[in-house]
C-alpha cells in the first residue's frame, strides 16, 4: 500500500507506518515572526494550533502568568501549552466544538492567536453571539504547492493548508483521503470521494486510522 504523508514524520512516527510504502512531502511551510510581546493579562486565551503556541511561548517567549484562561483545540495543543506551564481550561476535537463551549459560558470576549490561514469557523460563531474576538496573527503558513507523477492509495492530511497544497497542483484525489481533525476533512471532502478522520487529532492517531482502513 503507497502511502503519501503531507508532512515530514518523525522516526517514532515512521516505525509506526513500518509496513507500507510511504512517501514524505511537506505541503506547507511555516514561517514565525519576531517582536510579538503580550503586555497586559489576558482574561480568555484561545489557541487553535500547536504553531500559535510554539509562536506566542517558544518564539516570541511570553509568559503563562500573561494568560488568564486558556482555551484550545487538540491534544497535542494542550500538551504544548502545559510544557509551557499555561494551564488549560478546556480542550476540544475541532474549532466549532471549542466555539460552543466558549459560547456555553457566556464569555464576552476573547484573544484568538492562530495563523493567516486560519478557518473562519471560530470567528464567526463568536461574532454570532456577540462575543467580541481580538485577533492575533502569530504565524504565517505558506503552500508549498508539488505535482506527483506517481499515485497514492492513500493521503494523510495533517491540516486543511495541506490539503489546499496538494489539490492545488493538480494530484490524483482518488485515494483514501486520512484526516487529522473534522476542519481538515471538510476541506478533503471537497476533492476526496472518501474521507476519514483520525479519533484523536494526533499525528500518531491518523496512522492508527490509516491501519484500521487500509
């Protein structure tokens, strides 16, 4: 089974593809910006990614009393923030879901940190009900758009970006389409005949789904 990974994976992460024949490609790039520097303590954070956090704490090196309470999306998010000491409030599988509980506790205003390319599900759902969005633009994501003249059984896709990079230079999208969250296989739906989306969203936990369905 030919395997493409729209990432480049870890050694831990390649014993666990051990077996199938995989292909590695970075579809997108990540660039971080300097000189960002929280002044004043945020009562409601909110973090979609692991590249905000490691720009907000590891690039930028602001602090966790800075923060108030934190919000994020995935595990692998929240693991970052704590190894930062920032003591997360609440996790969730997606943006909508993260949206909803925000809405839930009545929260009147937020400071979202995430990327240019982020989705616009969180930000609407807030502007929906009156929840005032402060944002920051704390990365810059970049397509780095590449043709395969070979085909794949299946892709694993790690965020809608990835996605948009491979449809975007014209590749074959009649394999298995593996999906790390539920925004990444909205976008995959869009191209993908059939899509599946990890149980976790972790590197680790697409591989898992990529054995259950092969």
């Amino acid at each position: 089974m030919k395997i493409l990974s729209t990432k480049i994976v870890t050694p831990i992460q390649k014993e666990l593809l051990s077996g199938f024949s995989v292909v590695e490609k970075a579809m997108i790039s990540i660039s971080f910006g300097e000189g960002f520097k929280v002044d004043e303590r945020i009562s409601h954070a909110v973090f979609t990614s692991a590249n905000a956090v490691r720009s907000v704490f590891e690039k930028n090196k602001n602090k966790a009393e800075s923060f108030q309470k934190v919000y994020c999306v995935g595990l692998k998010t929240k693991s970052l923030l704590e190894s930062f000491g920032v003591d997360v409030q609440e996790v969730a599988n997606n943006a909508l879901e993260l949206a909803a509980i925000l809405v839930a506790k009545q929260i009147q205003d937020i400071h979202f940190y995430c990327g240019n390319l982020r989705n616009n599900d969180l930000p609407n759902v807030m502007a929906e009900n009156g929840v005032l969005v402060t944002e920051y633009i704390v990365y810059k994501t970049e397509l780095c758009v590449h043709t395969f003249n070979e085909s794949f059984d299946a892709i694993l896709f790690f965020s809608p970006s990835g996605v948009t990079s491979y449809v975007n230079g014209k590749n074959n999208c009649n394999a298995k389409a593996i999906c790390i969250g539920v925004t990444t296989a909205t976008e995959a739906l869009d191209a993908f005949e059939e899509v599946y989306i990890a149980d976790e969203t972790t590197v680790a936990s697409v591989i898992e789904k990529l054995k259950e369905i092969k």
